[in-house]
C-alpha cells in the first residue's frame, strides 16, 4: 500500500464531503423558494487494483441526485394568480428569449404589460382559448403562448348562450289563445313575466322579456315566448319596432310530465331566438337553456339566469381553474375565459436537468416531454392562490451537515496521518 495513495483516498473522502456539504448548502439557502426540489450527495466506490499481500486503496466519487418528483407542500396565499400543482405535472414558461422551460415555481404576477411573471422572470405559457388544442402532445410546444392578460381589455363579446330557469306555478290559470303573448295580442294576459340581460356586438347591455303562459293545450302545457325589452311602449304589450329593425320574438311550447313535474322527453328543452338590432353579420343568435324547468304547486319563482359575453369593460382581476381555465373578470362583473394553461411531464421526472431560475430542461435521460392538462392523468391539479414550498426538510440538512462535518474531519485526520508517515520516512533519510 502506497503511504501517497492513501493521502490521495483521503483527500477524495474530503472532496466527496465537500460536494455533499455543496448540497445541504443550497438546500438550506433555497428552503424557503417556491417550487424548489432538494438536492443529494450519493457516494460509489473507486477500486483500484490490488496484489497479494498489496492493498491498493482507491476512493469514493459523487454524484449528485435531484428530488424533483417529491411533492411538496401546498400552502394557500391571497393572490388569485399564484399557482400549485399537486402532481406530476410542471407549468410550461418561457425564459426571455422565448425558450420553454418546466417549472413548478407557480409565484406569478401580471407585470406592466400584462404578462404572467413569476419571480424568476419566466413567463406562464398556455394555449388561447378555444383554439381546440389537442387532448395532448408529446415532444412538442407548438401553439402554446406567452399568458397576456392586456390582450384582452376593454374587448366586447356578444351573447350566444345561456340558461334561465324557473318554476311555473302548476295551479295557474289557463290563458285563451287572443290574449297570449305569443299571439302578439295588444291585450296579452301574462301569466309570469321575468327579465334577462344580454350584451350585443358592441357590448351594450340589452334586455329581455321572457313571458310564461299556461296554454290548456294540454293540462301541463305552459307558452315561452321572448320579446326585447326597449321595443315595449309601456314596459309590456303592446311590444312596436320602427323599420329596418326587427321585432325580437320567438316562442315554443313546453310539456310537463305530471308525474315528475319536469319537462317530458319530447319537449323542446331551449329556446333560439336572433336579433339583428346591432347590425351585425350574422346577426346575434342565443340560445337559452330551459331544461331545469319545472311545474311544481307553488308561486312562479325565476330562477338565476346565467348568460355569456360582456360589456367592453377594463380586467380587474384573473381567475384560473383546477382544470387550468384562465378566465378574465371585468370590471363590471363580466367573465370571459381567454386561456388554458398546459402541463408537461416527462417518464422519469428526477433526471430533468435544473437550470437557473428554478427551472428544467429535458434530457436523454428524462426522456421526451408530453403535454397536456390539469385533472387529465398523472399531470395533477392546479390549485389557484396557493404555492407549493420547497421539499427542503430543514432538521434532516442540519444532520445531514454534521454528518458531513465529522466525516470529513476524520478523512482530514487519514491524511494527516498519511503526512506524518511521510515525515518520518524523510526523517530516516537523514
């Protein structure tokens, strides 16, 4: 055995702990960043070769092992843009140069030009709503998007589809044929009346009439009809329209099953009615959902009417769903969806390669990314105003660096030990 190779296997124990002590280093500096993995030192050995009677000591190398899929914990915050997966999935961002990374760093803030930032300067991607993405994608980034949120201030969208439900009184009075709604009679008996607002092309707000009348055409048999509201002379019938505009007006008929006192299987279950007051081409067309009617004995209660598009209003706020749904709130309390946030993973997550920034790179040994969205597979949920903390665990670092300290204490002791043999070797020369 060779007195200079053991002071070599020591000094490789010292730079073996070294590394490690790297490690617990950046894992206690990082503990409290959003996202983080932690970092570990494993050790193999290095066997050199040995002769009878000879011992030939080697030394140990490291290699450095990332706990990237460990999840860590979700703790909830009061913003509607920080973001959590719990899962496998990884936010898809884009550094500066537009070049996608994985992330599970969810800390995003809407800048001044509107894009979602988080504090590491990345930017959340996502697909644009309702550009039909594919259910999934594997080893590809195409169509996803840089998140901008001022794309889409002070931008109107037309009502095209809702619901409005109600209860119809069961015990109402049948209304003759001359004097229902649908008849368009100047002394139209209304048997229950109830209002929903609409937004037109331009964004401006628009009112409708929608009217209930018990028909007698059958014993559960009730008349919608819709009118538009600013055409009525006095609120209500007489409803007149000055040329070239159009008088708003559609009706069908609904059908109870007596037993159930909900719609019958062969009733139409929604109303379509167009309005081509705006000018538009085509003109605006709404459907409105009316299949949680029903015909109970008791007073005609409207239920809450729910319809889509809004008024040419400024975005107060974000929200993004579970299913990674960005919708944008409007000032005057309209919603319009304008993204899908995407996921990615990979088959072997803990060989991603880290990158400043908290973030990850695919590799050879990560294998090739597959894309797609939250509750979908192993990809997880996005949980919105919530942040998952590093996996740090802080008392187990702490030992871990004891642990450390000792050992390379003890190889710091072989090598002093090894220098003092080579001392006494000198020293027998002389």
């Amino acid at each position: 055995m060779s007195i200079f190779g053991t002071m070599k296997t020591a000094v490789s124990g010292m730079n073996a702990q070294a590394n490690r002590l790297g490690t617990v280093g950046d894992n206690i500096a990082n503990s409290s960043t959003v996202g983080y993995k932690r970092s570990s030192t494993a050790f193999s050995t290095l066997v050199l070769p040995s002769t009878q009677g000879s011992y030939s000591s080697g030394g140990v190398e490291t290699n450095v092992r990332y706990s990237i899929a460990e999840q860590g914990g979700i703790q909830y915050t009061t913003s509607s843009t920080d973001l959590a997966i719990q899962g496998e999935g990884f936010f898809i961002v884009s550094d500066p140069n537009g070049t996608p990374h994985l992330t599970r760093a969810g800390a995003f803030v809407k800048d001044a030009t509107g894009f979602l930032k988080n504090t590491a300067g990345f930017n959340l991607m996502g697909y644009p709503y309702g550009t039909n993405p594919p259910a999934a994608v594997v080893n590809g980034f195409n169509g996803l998007e840089e998140i901008n949120i001022n794309d889409f201030g002070m931008v109107s969208s037309p009502s095209t589809a809702g619901s409005f439900p109600a209860n119809l009184d069961k015990g109402a009075a049948v209304v003759p044929l001359a004097n229902r709604p649908g008849a368009n009679a100047a002394t139209a008996v209304i048997t229950n009346k109830s209002s929903l607002t609409a937004y037109d092309h331009a964004g401006a707000k628009v009112l409708y009439d929608f009217y209930y009348t018990k028909t007698g055409v059958g014993p559960d048999t009730w008349e919608v009809s819709v009118y538009r509201q600013d055409q009525s002379t006095n609120g209500g019938f007489p409803y007149t329209v000055t040329a070239p505009e159009v008088l708003v007006q559609q009706t069908v008929t609904l059908a109870f099953d007596p037993n159930t006192n909900k719609l019958t299987a062969a009733s139409p279950k929604s109303i379509t009615f167009v309005d081509p007051n705006d000018g538009a081409t085509p003109a605006q067309s709404i459907a409105i959902d009316l299949s949680d009617m029903t015909q109970f004995a008791t007073a005609f209660t409207p239920g809450k009417g729910i319809i889509d598009g809004n008024a040419p209003s400024p975005i107060t706020d974000v929200e993004i769903g579970g299913d990674g749904l960005v919708t944008a709130v409007y000032q005057d309390g309209g919603r319009r969806p304008i993204y899908q946030v995407a996921l990615a993973t990979v088959p072997s997550i803990d060989n991603l390669l880290p990158q400043n920034g908290n973030v990850y790179l695919p590799t050879n040994d990560s294998g090739v990314v597959t894309i797609g969205f939250p509750q979908a597979g192993a990809f997880g949920q996005i949980y919105s105003g919530a942040l998952e903390s590093s996996n740090v665990d802080i008392a187990s670092e702490l030992t871990e660096m004891i642990e450390s300290q000792r050992v390379y204490t003890a190889n710091s002791k072989v090598f002093q030990t090894g220098s003092d043999l080579m001392d006494v070797l000198i020293n027998l020369k002389r």
